[in-house]
C-alpha cells in the first residue's frame, strides 16, 4: 500500500489546522540570481540590429543552464517573442520559469525582462522614465525593471532591473546621458527604502561603466547612508574579474553590477561569480553574473 498520497495529505491537513500556508513546506533555504546582457537577443532584427544566431542562441542556453539560476534578469533582449524562444529553450534544458516581467522601454530592440522560478507579487516597471538634458526632454532608453517577488511565505525580494546608456557616442555626450540615467535609479532607490526600509532590495544590470566612473558612484549612493547599496565584487572560476569585452577596442571591462543594500547584504552567501562557461563569446559580449541568496524570513 502506498501511503504517500495519504501521509501528504495529513500534512496538508495539520499544516491548515494550526493556521499554517502550505508552501511553508516549499520553503527555499538558498536560491540563485543571475543577470545576463544577452546582446541583441532578436528574432526580427532591426534597421539596428540583426536576428541572434541560432548558435548564438543555443550558446546563450548553455551558459544559462550551467548556472540554473532560480530567477534571471536580462538586458538587451528583443521583442517578447523573443523572450519567449528563450524561456522554451531553457525549459528544454530542465529550467522552468513560469513568471516572466518584460518592459519595453523607449529603445525599440532592446528591452527588460524577468524570469523566475517564484511568484512575482508586486510589478513597478517603469517603461517612461524623463528627466531632462541641456533643457531638453529625454526618456531613460531602457526603463527600469522593477518587481517584488516571493520567495518564501515570509520572504519577498525586491529587483531592479536596468540597462544605462551605451558607450556608443550621442550628440548629447553617451557618458552626460548615462549620468543623467543613473540618477533616475538613485533617486528610484531611495523611494523604494523611503518607503521601505527593510526591503530586500536588488539592483542589477548592464551600467555600462567601470566602478570609478561618476554614473555608478551615483547609482551606489554615498557610501554608509542609510540609502546606500554595496557592489558585489564578483570574478570567475580563474580569478579574472571582467564581464564584457568590446571588440571594437578590444578591451576587456567590468561593467555589469549587482548592487545591494544593507538589509539584503547579510543574506548573500559570499559575495558574487562570473560564470566561466566556454561557451560565452559564442553567446554574447558580456557573461553571466550570479549570486546565492540565503533567504531570512521577518
């Protein structure tokens, strides 16, 4: 006789009885985020772009599953039929990600998008973000990616997503317009901590400089504030520390960030990795950052 079905069932029942939620048997003790500029991820292409490879995309995969990350943000990925071709293709490799965010920003071929393993509970995505420009209106090109999800019955994660101006030159000055952007995220972060201090708050993303630079000083807030975020110093299985590399230089930066506040700090396990997979200058000019985040409920 198979008393499985019966035993759950029990569980279930005394889990009711004494006034518990049933997922508290789901409860997740670690879990994995991974932030992923997936590089012109397209199925259509663009007067901009071209549609992503289908080694490129096969490529893409394979890091990503190397990593099996429990939730992942990405920048730069296309239309949502895009997103689509990519959530089956990880499913194809045994990553299931039911819940999914996607922002469309300004910028019309690369965009903001989520997957997850959990729930998300609470959407603030901001697709048009103004500030202004030597008194001329302008929109944040990408928008901010911003989403509650829940983790545990008593443990919600806060994301943001963001992707900052291109080093590509503008009229306006790529670096004036990147600062100007990362101060549209400052000033995000700490309604968001204003409003909610003990937020377990994440903000990850392509900033598109390197840490000395004015535009992720800014993002990073004044160091020991109440508002503050901590960059999470992340290298691969090598030591090396870089996460894109620009062929047009042939320079090799770190300019993908996951950015903490205090509350959440404490709940990182280490600190962050860059993935080492041999497959990454196939699949994109940036690699995959990840951390594990050890969920403490409140």
């Amino acid at each position: 006789m198979n008393l499985l079905p019966w035993l759950s069932a029990v569980l279930l029942l005394l889990l009711s009885l004494a006034g518990l939620p049933a997922r508290a048997a789901d409860s997740y003790s670690e879990i994995t985020f991974g932030a992923y500029n997936l590089e012109n991820y397209t199925l259509s292409g663009s007067e901009r772009t071209r549609p992503k490879s289908q080694p490129a995309r096969d490529a893409i995969s394979k890091v990503v599953a190397g990593v099996r990350p429990d939730i992942l943000g990405v920048c730069e990925i296309g239309e949502e039929a895009a997103l689509a071709d990519l959530k089956q293709r990880l499913a194809d490799l045994g990553l299931d990600f039911p819940y999914r965010e996607y922002v469309p920003g300004p910028d019309p071929d690369r965009r903001l998008a989520l997957l997850s393993r959990f729930p998300i509970v609470r959407r603030k995505s901001l697709s048009k973000i103004p500030f202004e420009l030597n008194g001329r209106p302008e929109l944040v090109r990408r928008g901010f990616l911003d989403v509650s999800i829940q983790v545990n019955p008593g443990y919600t994660l806060r994301l943001v997503g963001v992707h900052l101006k291109s080093k590509l030159p503008s009229p306006a000055g790529e670096d004036l317009i990147r600062r100007c952007e990362a101060d549209q995220l400052r000033l995000l972060v700490e309604r968001i901590l204003s409003e909610e201090p003990r937020a377990n708050l994440l903000v990850y993303g392509d900033l598109n400089d390197t840490r000395e630079q004015p535009a992720i000083r800014q993002a990073l807030g004044p160091w020991g504030g109440a508002f503050s975020l901590q960059d999470l110093a992340a290298e691969d299985p090598q030591g090396q520390r870089w996460t894109h590399y620009r062929q047009f230089t042939g320079v090799y930066s770190r300019i993908d960030y996951l950015l903490v506040n205090r509350a959440l700090r404490p709940e990182i396990s280490g600190s962050a990795q860059i993935s080492g997979a041999p497959e990454w200058k196939r699949a994109s000019d940036h690699r995959l950052v990840y951390t594990r985040i050890l969920p403490q409920d409140r």
